[in-house]
C-alpha cells in the first residue's frame, strides 16, 4: 500500500540529505541523496561530483538543469558516461544533454532516492530558466540563478518583468522554504543591500552572521524565504525605505513595483 503523501514526504526530509559542493570560484553544486542514490543539480564541473559519488559510495540517479549556463551544464557530459541517467531541464535552451524537458506544473517523481520535485519556470537571468522545488514540511527550492542570498541573477535574456515574477512566484513560497541557490554572492549582495537599507535591523545581523560564516569557510547558503524577504532588496523594492533609497540615488519617479525593481537592477550593475 502507498503511503499517503504528507507521510511520504515526512519520511523524504529524514532520509534525504543534502551535500553542498563548491566549484569553480563561486559555484555550488548540490547532491542530494539517501546514501545510496544521488540526485545532483547544476553540475558545471564533473571533478567534485565524481570525487563525492566515490567517496561516499553513491550512485548517480538524475541530474537536474536550472538553466544552459555552462557553469550549470559543463559537467553533464562527462557525468552521463556513469550510465544511463536521466537529465532534467529547461526546453528551449541549448542543453543537448537533456533526455526529459521539463515546464511549470510539472512534477517528477523519483523512486531512488525517493523524491518529488515540483517545477517552476522561473525567467529573467535566461528565458527558460527553471527552479526545483522539493515540498514537505520545510520545503527547499533549488533555484540556480534567480533568487541569491540577499540578491537575484542578472538579466542575461529575459525582461525585468519576467525576473519580477519569478521573484515573486519565489517569494510566495513557504517561509520556512530552503533557499538553495548556485552561487556564494551574498556578502557581495549584502554590500549593495545596506546601501538601499542602511537601517534593516535584519540586514545588519545577516550581515554579521554571513561574515562570521565565511571566516569560518562555510556556506553561506541555504537561506529561507523569511529571510530573503526581510533582507533581501530586490523583493523588498515597495518598502517606503527602498522606495525612497530609489527614488534618490536612481531619480526615480515612478514607484510602481516593476519601475523600482528595474532601477535598482540596473543600480547594481553599475554598483
Ligand atoms: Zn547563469
Ligand atoms: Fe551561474
């Protein structure tokens, strides 16, 4: 007999754990597996996720693509010769690697590890662009390049728009929602943060916290959804303190939502 979903999935949070594997620079790739199978998202570099496999004795089940960057695909190739694996991804974006394309809505379930994903799209830093979210009792969202710790992707291909709306879909996610994102920007995206909320009690202690964390060597991802919203700016652009950040250093003076989303994107380009 099934066991009913809510069970299920309370069994998924004690027996799935998730690995952080920095690559190159700032990249973190992240495998998540039962101690036997293994699930890796954006593997931009094969090295560290072979190292991981053998050394803890995994097998590679599934590789998910957030998005054709090849510091999200560059070691898809090479992976793929551990068998025959499937490859989830966005459709519509240059990835030959890819045997399963994957759209809003859908849902991928695994048997091993046992695992259900739910698939945003969530477009801004490319058009396809997806994000992996794992619901249970604290969900986790895996979303490459869009939302980052304290900041959101730059807009390679889509509009402002289509980032806001990704931020916002991200956004209405569960606050306890694990915030796993690809890259380790967020004292970079702290700094630009305090500049539009020089006051942000949260921020401030973000800021102390994440310091600490990298002194330390450590990540500073995971974040939550609760956190991002009471630190992160981008999804705090209709605060009156943003607004008014804004509207000073950007001379902006619209104050729709959209209008001050796109000024201070393009203010921390320039940043
Ligand atoms: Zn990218
Ligand atoms: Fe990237």
């Amino acid at each position: 007999m099934d066991l009913p979903l809510a069970c299920a999935l309370q069994e998924r949070s004690a027996a799935l754990h998730v690995s952080c594997l920095p690559a190159f620079q700032d990249n973190y790739l992240w495998v998540l597996h039962d101690h036997t199978h293994a699930v890796v998202v954006d593997p931009g570099d094969a090295r560290p996720v072979e190292h991981f496999l053998d050394q803890q004795g995994l097998q590679l089940a599934a590789v998910l693509v957030t998005h054709h960057h090849a510091d999200h695909t560059g070691g898809i190739e090479v992976l793929s010769r551990r068998g025959t694996i499937p490859v989830y991804g966005p459709e519509r974006e240059p990835i030959p690697q890819l045997t399963h394309t994957l759209h809003a809505g859908d849902e991928v379930a695994l048997a091993q590890p046992q695992l259900l994903l739910q698939i945003l799209h969530l477009p801004g830093h490319t058009l396809g662009h997806l994000g992996y979210l794992v619901p249970g009792p604290i969900p986790w969202i895996f979303c490459g390049d869009t939302l980052f710790g304290c900041g959101c992707g730059r807009l390679f291909e889509g509009t402002p728009a289509q980032m806001l709306d990704s931020l916002q879909q991200l956004r209405r996610l569960p606050p306890s929602t694990l915030v796993y994102c690809a890259h380790e920007y967020t004292l970079a995206n702290i700094r630009f943060a305090l500049e539009v909320e020089p006051d942000n009690q949260a921020l401030q202690q973000r800021a102390q916290d994440c310091t600490a964390l990298r002194q330390a060597g450590q990540a500073t991802i995971p974040s939550t959804i609760a956190l991002e919203c009471a630190t992160n700016p981008f999804l705090r652009c209709t605060q009156p303190t943003v607004v008014h950040t804004i509207q000073t250093r950007c001379l902006e003076t619209r104050h729709d939502e959209l209008s001050l989303f796109t000024a201070m994107r393009a203010w921390k380009n320039r940043f």
